[in-house]
C-alpha cells in the first residue's frame, strides 16, 4: 500500500470551515452565511458575506445576495457601497441578470432617499435584465409599477 505524504497546510484544511479555507467559489460564502442566518448567528453571518465578498471582488451575483442579508439587517450605509463596488465589477458586463439586480437595487436606494427620477433611471435599465423567473422578478414587477413606469 503506497503512502502519500500530504503538506501540513492541505491537511489541516479539512480540519477547518470551508469560509476559512478562503475559496474562490463565493457561493460557499453564500451557503455558510445563509446557514449562519438561519441558526440566528448574525455576527456568523455577516462576517461569512463580508469574507464572501472580499473573495469575490464584489462579483455582482454575489453582491446581490449579500445585499439582500443586508435589507435584513437595516443596513442601508452598507448596502450603498456594496453597490457602488459591484457596479464596477470587471465582469458586470458578462453577467445581465447580476447587472439587472444590482440595478434594481440601486432603483430601491435611490427611492429610499427620495429620489424618483434617478429610481425611474435605473430601473429602465434593470428591467429587461431581470429574466422572468428570477427571484428578483417580483421585487422589479412591484417597483416598475410603483415608479410608474408599466
């Protein structure tokens, strides 16, 4: 039987959570915050989206779902610059339905602060990016009706 000698950081790898082991795949953030959620560890949870999001380099489908844990929180400070860094995102272009959630957050922002024309501006950019079975379908529905533009 042929022994294999693993180097000491590969093994103890296992040995620790996966958002430790600082994977490139951000959805492991996203199942590991959103399993923090869900037993009530907030500090858990948002320490995982920020780890997440740090990985990611702010990637936009990521960011979506971070933000989505920030609505949660009332964190409306935090949710405007994970915005503003997802929307440079090198990759914005190559994802449409992750530019049309980021847009259609920044339609919510900027009703938040009272500022319907800038709302109205985005959401006519999000719209046909938001295919119609994408969880962020009905919030875009709601919004394009509320800001009069259907």
């Amino acid at each position: 039987m042929e022994q294999r000698l693993v180097p000491p950081d590969v093994a103890d790898a296992g040995k620790r959570p996966l958002v430790e082991q600082r994977y490139e795949w951000p959805y492991t953030y996203v199942l590991s915050a959103r399993s923090a959620e869900h037993l009530g560890d907030l500090a858990t949870a948002r320490r995982d989206w920020e780890l997440g999001f740090e990985v990611s380099k702010a990637e936009p489908e990521f960011s979506y779902a971070y933000i989505q844990f920030l609505h949660g929180q009332g964190d409306q400070d935090r949710i405007r610059a994970v915005l503003d860094q997802a929307l440079r995102h090198p990759a914005l272009k190559e994802s449409p339905v992750g530019e049309g959630e980021l847009r259609l957050e920044l339609a919510r922002d900027f009703v938040s602060r009272g500022d319907s024309a800038r709302a109205r501006q985005e959401m006519r950019r999000a719209d046909p990016l938001i295919p119609d079975k994408d969880e962020a379908r009905p919030m875009a529905d709601s919004l394009v009706r509320v800001l009069g533009l259907r």
